[in-house]
C-alpha cells in the first residue's frame, strides 16, 4: 500500500507544478511528471512478487510461466500511453513557442491579452 | 527487491520537486529528465523490459524537444506577483486528494498479487493463437491491434497541429497583401513594357 501512496504523491507533485507555477514550460514539466504517475502506477497494479517479464523462452515450461509471469496487459497499454504522452507534449510545447514568439513571454500572468 | 523500489520511487519524488521548485527553467527540464530515466530503470526491475526502452526513447526525445524551447529564449522563471491563493487552495485539495486516494487504495488487491483473469488465457494462448513468445507484442499487435491503430491515429493528429501552429510563414498573409494593392496601380509598380506603350 506505502508504494500506491508514494506514487500518488508523485502524482500530485505534478498537478501542484500544473495549477500553482506561471511559467509554461514548468506547466509542460508538470504534466509530464503526471504522465509519469499514472503509468507507473498501471504497471505497479500489475506486478507480481519475484516476477518475470512475460516472455516465453525456449527452454521455458508453460505452468510455471503462468505462475511466474507478471501482467502483461497493463504493460500493453501503457506503451500506448506514453507514446501518445510524447505526442501531446510536442503540441503543447509547440503551442507555447507560438505563444512566445506572439507576446514575448512564458509568464502567463503577463499574456493579458486572453483576458474576457 | 522492495526496498529498490521505494528508494527508486523516492528518488523519482525528490527529482521532481527539485524540477518544480528551481528558478532556472533548463535546470528544471534536466530534473525532469533525470525522473524519467530513473523511471525507465524502475519499469525494468518490475518486469516490464518494453515499457523500459521505450520510457529510455521517449525521454530523450522529451528532453530535446523541451531544451529546443526553453534555450536561448527567456530562461528564468517570474519571481514577483505570486499568487498565493491559488497555492493555499491547491494545497488543501491536495491534502484531501491523498486522504482520499489512501482510502481508495485499501480496495485494491495488495501489491504483488494481481488478479490476472483475462491475462492468464493471454499467457498461455499467446504462443499457440498469435505465434509471439512475447506476450506484450502479442497483445499490442495481435489482440489489441485497434489500439494500436488509435495510438497511430492520435500521434498522427497530433504532429499535424503542431506542424500547422509552428508554420513560419501561413497562407493567409499572403492573400492579405495582394488584397492591398487593390486599385489603379502606380506607375513604378507596373512593368515597363507597359510604361512604354502608354507614352
């Protein structure tokens, strides 16, 4: 259980840097360490005490590699979650160069021209 | 092996906070990095040697894209005006967050023992159903193949709207600048031929 709970506090760590920092990069670096989290707790749910990776080898009996093996479904989809992460990330920090190159700044509570 | 865990996990928390809480914006993204790679060290003592490299490749490609858009440009994070009511409130609801996340987390199966009912038939199938010996491959590629075409689909989108927003020169300004010269032409603009023939 401590380790769910570090891993929370790695989480909220994240969305600390997200809500309360007003430069853009270290809300990009926020988000980023929120990614981080979430995957590494979908691959903490999987894992299995002293196990191994779930690769069948040649030599390798099937029972036992249904006893020994961690979750490999977990892992599945976090490899498609953290590529999409790169992806979105790329965006986001295209997204504040064009912001830069427009008003000159990362600080956001200077970009007051977005203000209603 | 537990004990590497928690020391990994708590070096990820110490790395972060640093990359939070230091003023020089590319000292920050290093710390971020330095979090990633000890990440990637702690996929690949639980098991996990695909999500290891992959998290290896990803972070790099992190750290270039975020170094090419802090370097040279402004590189100090704005000290004055903080606004501290929005730190307070984040604070408390953090406080609430993790009480809460702590009760949550009493429902799960304990750490080291999942439930593995769908992946014990993706176990032992693998081999014989999709010819993988390695059951992640097997799954992304094999079982899962639309998800793996989503995660195409995503990428794709996403590269799109960031080649249309860091565009130099669009389309439109252009089409704005021949709108200007609507008009009776001045006679420097034409070309000579023309000046001639009128005279």
């Amino acid at each position: 259980m401590l380790i769910y709970f570090l891993n929370s506090i790695l989480f909220v760590l994240g969305l600390y840097c997200l809500i309360a920092k007003k430069h853009l990069v270290k809300k990009i670096i926020g988000m980023t360490i929120m990614d981080y989290a979430i995957n590494l707790f979908i691959i903490l749910l999987g894992y299995k005490k002293d196990g191994i990776p779930p690769i069948l080898l040649p030599d390798m009996d099937i029972n036992t590699f249904l006893q020994q093996s961690v979750d490999p479904i977990p892992q599945a989809l976090v490899l498609t979650s953290i590529v999409i992460g790169l992806s979105t990330l790329a965006l986001m920090v295209a997204i504040s160069l064009r912001l830069y190159e427009k008003y000159k700044t990362f600080d956001m509570s200077e970009i007051r021209r977005l203000h209603g | 092996m537990l004990i590497l865990f928690y020391a990994l996990l708590i070096f990820c928390i110490v790395g972060s906070i640093i990359a939070i809480e230091i003023r020089n914006i590319l000292a920050s993204v290093i710390a971020a990095g330095a979090v990633g790679m000890a990440l990637s060290i702690l996929f690949l003592f639980l098991g996990a040697p695909d999500i290891a490299i992959t998290q290896v490749v990803v972070e790099i490609i992190v750290l270039i894209v975020l170094i090419r858009s802090t370097v040279s440009l402004d590189n100090t994070s704005p000290t004055k005006h903080r606004d501290t009511f929005a730190i307070l409130s984040s604070l408390i609801f953090f406080g609430l967050f993790l009480v809460f996340a702590f009760m949550a987390f009493q429902g799960l199966p304990k750490f080291g023992e999942p439930l593995m009912k769908v992946a014990s038939n993706y176990l032992r199938d693998s081999v014989t159903q999709t010819g993988a010996s390695n059951v992640v491959m097997g799954i992304i590629l094999d079982y899962r193949a639309y998800d793996t075409l989503g995660e195409a689909t995503v990428i794709f989108t996403a590269i799109l709207g960031s080649f249309v927003v860091l565009r130099a020169k669009g389309k439109k300004r252009k089409e704005e600048s021949d709108r200007v010269k609507v008009g009776i032409p001045d006679k420097e603009d034409l070309p000579k031929t023309l000046i001639e023939v009128e005279e």
